[in-house]
C-alpha cells in the first residue's frame, strides 16, 4: 500500500446540521414498508410535525400511525385529496409504488409543496420529465429519495475519482443483486411497479457511479430483461410466481458522453453470489468496489485502487469508514438533508436533473430489449 497514497483519501465523518428553529409541517403519502422509515426518521426530529397522510387501503393509514403512537394526524385517502385540504404542508414524503410516483409528485409540486420522492423517480423517461416541468414551474425543492449517497463510503467513491488519482475515466462495470431476493406485494406486477429489479435495487448501483463521475448523459443503450427465477415457482412463491410479470434480472452495454462505457447488471435472483464488483477503470489507474450481499447503502468491504508508483504495480486499500455509534442512519440523513435545503433555499440533495439519466438509462434498458437492439437514448426538453 502507498501511505502516500491512502492519506489522501482521509475523511472525517461529516457532523448532522443543527435545527434552523423552523417546524415543518410533513405529510406521508402511501404508509407501505417504505414509509416506514420516513415516520421513524421524521420522530427523531424535533422540529417535525407529521400532520396528514393518505393510503388508498382503507384504514392503512390509521393503522400506520396507531403504530407508531402519533396522535391528531388528518388521515385521507388519496393523495389528492390531502393535498387539496392541507393548506399549510411545508413538505411530503411520497412512499407509494412506483407507477403513482409521477401523479403523485406532479400534484404536490402543483399544490406548491416541496417533495422527498422515493427511488425510482417513477418508470419511464416521459414522466421523469413532466416530474421536472412541475419542478421548474412550481420553484419548489424536489429530492429523489437516494440514501446511499449519505453513506460516507459512497462519498468516498466520488472523493477518489474527483482526486484525478484514477485519471480520466473510460469504462465502468457495475450491477449486483441477491443470490436469492424476490420481493413480494406491488413490487412484482407490472400495474403497479411498472419496472422490477432495476427499480428496487438497480437504479442504487446506477447512481453509485453516475454520480461519481459526475453524471455525464447517456447516448445508447443495449439492454436485456429476463425474470426467470420471478415466474418459476421453483424459486418464488407459487402465487407469486403467477402474477410476476416485471423483470428480476437486466443487463446492459451504456454509451456516455465523455466516450465513458458502463457495463451493468442486476439480479434479484440468481444462482451465484454476485454477477462481480464494481470497477471504475481510468487511464491512470482502477477503483474495485465490493458488492454486498443485497444492496444496503454501502461498499462490500474495503475498496482497493490499482495503480502504479515509480513505474511500479502497486494496490493501495481504502478502508471502510465505519458510522459513528451515535449515527442514526442513512434514511435519517436523507430526510434530514432534504429539510435543511427547505430551511436554507439550499439545492436539493438528489437533484432531479440527475436521477432522470438514471431513469432514463433504465427505461431505454426496458425499451432496447423489447426490440432486441441498441437504440438511441431520446429525452425531451424540460
């Protein structure tokens, strides 16, 4: 290892923001598995006051709240019709499955309300895009719901690439997945996730190492979807298996701008451990990044930088920056992020000008393969 090397890539965990004084008015819209972390996140805030919420189950959302002991919330169930009535919202979180993300997102932005959306944006490319016309045209603060980017190893990634120490970037290969992680409930249709495993896990792995290279837009797509281990009651739940009609593996070959290739992949299911590490390749040297298990925010283990030192092979080791034991998590800094950017007039923390490359990159992965081709990735003006 060069010492010389690793101590450039030192870094002090950065401290939480302090409250601004300000108490924000919230509303959750869709109280499913998700949200709970939001409810959770928002009870640890001082200076949060959850107000209303809304869930098309009846009485999902007055269950959700018994749950966690909050009193006086004004329940509804649409997203309309809480955004009609509650006149005094400063934000909401939108925690419901994927096909309502743009609705719902377009309607709070409408109202004048300023958005924490969850992951993925939505499903295709149009929506991402009338997402942000509602953005520009409302000035409010839209985030997209990306915790991984609080963890200190993810900045950690972007902080070693902006070094230069890798060089200019030209090839990337990223993905990951579970060996066996089939999800259930509204994530497995088509009616209401609209995409499968890219939308769960493949847009992390995405944003990963777009944003470490600064998002650079992308060109062409080839991609591949399969859902074999999804439709097989081998591998899934019998009646699961039935209704399993989104993908639960996809591939494929990314040209960027900047003449940068990304070659991803992602599994919910699959019979080995991972489909391989991450790799940033530059003229000057290679990031590897360990995949996980199942993606939860953070690197594998430590990371690993090839380069060479007086003409010399060398592998200088970035260990694992570990969370302080009093840090309150990922999701915690994700909705706090997003409220102190309300307080300051600051940018959002995820802004959405990124994440639609994202999402675009994985509707043309959905569009490619259906035609069996590499197409051209078309994004309207905003």
């Amino acid at each position: 290892m060069s010492d010389s090397v690793l101590s450039r890539f030192t870094q002090e965990v950065e401290e939480e923001k302090v409250s601004t004084g300000k108490v924000f008015k919230v509303g959750i819209i869709g109280t499913g598995w998700i949200a709970e972390a939001h409810i959770e996140s928002y009870l640890q805030m001082d200076d949060v006051e959850i107000v209303a919420a809304a869930d098309l189950i009846p009485g999902k959302a007055e269950k959700f709240m018994k749950r966690y002991g909050v009193e006086g919330v004004r329940l509804y169930p649409s997203h309309k019709e809480l955004l009609d009535n509650e006149k005094d919202l400063d934000a909401v979180s939108i925690c419901t499955y994927n096909k309502t993300h743009a609705e719902c997102a377009i309607y709070a932005l409408e109202k004048g309300v300023n958005v924490l959306l969850e992951k993925p944006m939505c499903v295709t490319t149009e929506e991402a895009v009338e997402i942000m016309r509602a953005e520009k045209k409302s000035g409010k603060l839209l985030s997209i719901g990306f915790q991984p980017r609080g963890d200190e190893n993810m900045k950690m990634i972007k902080k070693i690439v902006e070094s230069g120490v890798l060089g200019d970037i030209y090839y990337i290969q990223t993905g990951g997945g579970r060996r066996r992680g089939i999800p259930n409930s509204t994530f497995i249709e088509q009616k209401t996730a609209g995409i499968g495993a890219m939308g769960d896990i493949g847009c992390y792995s995405l944003d990963m190492v777009l944003n470490a290279i600064g998002y650079p837009k992308p060109l062409t797509v080839t991609g591949y979807t399969s859902n074999f281990f999804g439709t097989n009651p081998k591998y899934n739940n019998p009646e699961d298996a039935k209704r399993f009609d989104v993908e639960d593996f996809a591939a494929a070959f990314v040209r960027l701008e900047g003449g940068i290739i990304l070659d991803f992949r992602i599994a919910w299911a699959m019979h080995p451990d991972t489909p391989g590490d991450t790799i940033i390749f530059g003229k000057e040297g290679a990031l590897r990044i360990p995949s996980t298990d199942c993606w939860n925010g953070s690197t594998g283990g430590p990371m690993k930088i090839y380069h060479d030192v007086a003409g010399e092979p060398v592998e200088t080791v970035i260990p694992v920056i570990e969370a302080p034991e009093n840090d309150k998590g990922l999701f915690y800094k994700k909705c706090r992020s997003f409220l102190d950017a309300i307080a300051t007039g600051g940018k959002a923390p995820v802004p959405s000008e990124q994440i639609l490359y994202n999402q675009a990159i994985i509707d043309h992965i959905v569009k490619s393969a259906a035609l069996g081709r590499e197409i051209e990735v078309e994004i309207p003006e905003i």
